[in-house]
C-alpha cells in the first residue's frame, strides 16, 4: 500500500464508496442472520430472536426506523463480543442512527443490570453508581424506557416476531442514511 499513488487511493475510495452504498445494509443484515440457528445460552429464545422481538415491540408501538433498526441491531454483538456489545453496536450504526440511540446502546448494558437480579450485587456501591451517575442526562428516561419496555421483556417465546425480511428495506434506507419518518 505504501507504493500506492494518490490516484490509485482516489480509485480504491470511488470503489469503495459504491460498494458501501450497494452492500453496508446486507453485511449488515447477514451479520445478525449469522446467529439466527445460535443457542439459547438458557434464555427462552436466542440472541437473533430476541433482536427481532425487540424490532417488532419498536414498530408496533410506532417508533421511528432511526429507533426500529437501533433496536434490531442493539444486541448484534452480545455472542461475539458480549463484555461490551452495546459499544459494538454503536459503532456499527454511529454513522446512521440518532445521538440518542447511540448513546442509549453505549449505556444500555448499565441500565438492564438493575433488572438482573442474582446476576449482580444490588448492594455493591459500584452497581447502584453505574446507572445512578446518569440520571439527569438527556437520554437517560429514554435508554431506562428501552431497557425496560423493549430489552429486558424481549425474551418471550409467544411473542410472534416480524421476520427479518420486513425489516431490510428499513435497514437499507437508514444505512444509505435516508429512513423514513412514520
């Protein structure tokens, strides 16, 4: 690469920026269908399913696709990366999606501890403070309402989810940075 001339890097990033706009969306999407067959890990249903549940509980309460696709995407690290899945997703969808959703996926994983109960020590001053010292943030009540409403409740395996297909044209038009608004 260090013999490239500055034509030949203007060519690669014309290519590239095609390639981009055709393909980030699929990757992307095949990403989170890498784990569709995945186990469960003990939890009611598995990791790809819980993201459809979470996408689906998004859309039939009328949220934006900004918020619809942070939502299908917000656990798609949790089997490859699950010490800091939330940041994962935040760095695959920083380009595409709200300050909001960014900065609930990068604290979401603080918040549903509280929720986890036998999981971690609600006594320990370090658990209380790690969701405490951000009350008052201008995304908190948000990151709080998906954890509760739309995270820690998507795990039911009743719960019928929409399949991934319904969500691709979505996925497509916030990764080529034009969703629509309902």
């Amino acid at each position: 690469m260090g013999d490239y001339s500055p034509e030949d890097w203007a060519v690669m990033n014309r290519q590239r920026a095609v390639y981009l706009a055709e393909e980030r969306a699929r990757q992307a999407l095949e990403l989170l269908l890498a784990s569709r067959d995945a186990p469960t890990f003990g939890y009611l249903i598995n990791n790809y399913e819980h993201c459809l549940q979470t996408a689906t509980m998004l859309h039939s309460d009328g949220h934006d696709e900004d918020t619809i696709v942070t939502g299908l995407f917000h656990d798609a690290g949790f089997i490859i990366c699950p010490e800091n899945h939330g940041r994962f997703a935040a760095d695959l969808l920083r380009p595409f999606v709200s300050e909001k959703n960014i900065w609930m996926l990068e604290h979401h994983e603080i918040f549903q501890r509280i929720h986890l109960h036998g999981f971690y020590q609600p006594e320990d001053p370090e658990f209380i403070n790690a969701r405490e010292q951000w009350r008052g943030h201008e995304y908190f009540d948000w990151t709080a309402q998906f954890i509760e409403h739309y995270d820690i409740v998507a795990i039911n395996p009743n719960i019928e989810s929409l399949s991934i297909e319904f969500f691709e044209p979505m996925v497509r038009r916030v990764f080529s940075g034009s969703p629509s608004v309902p």
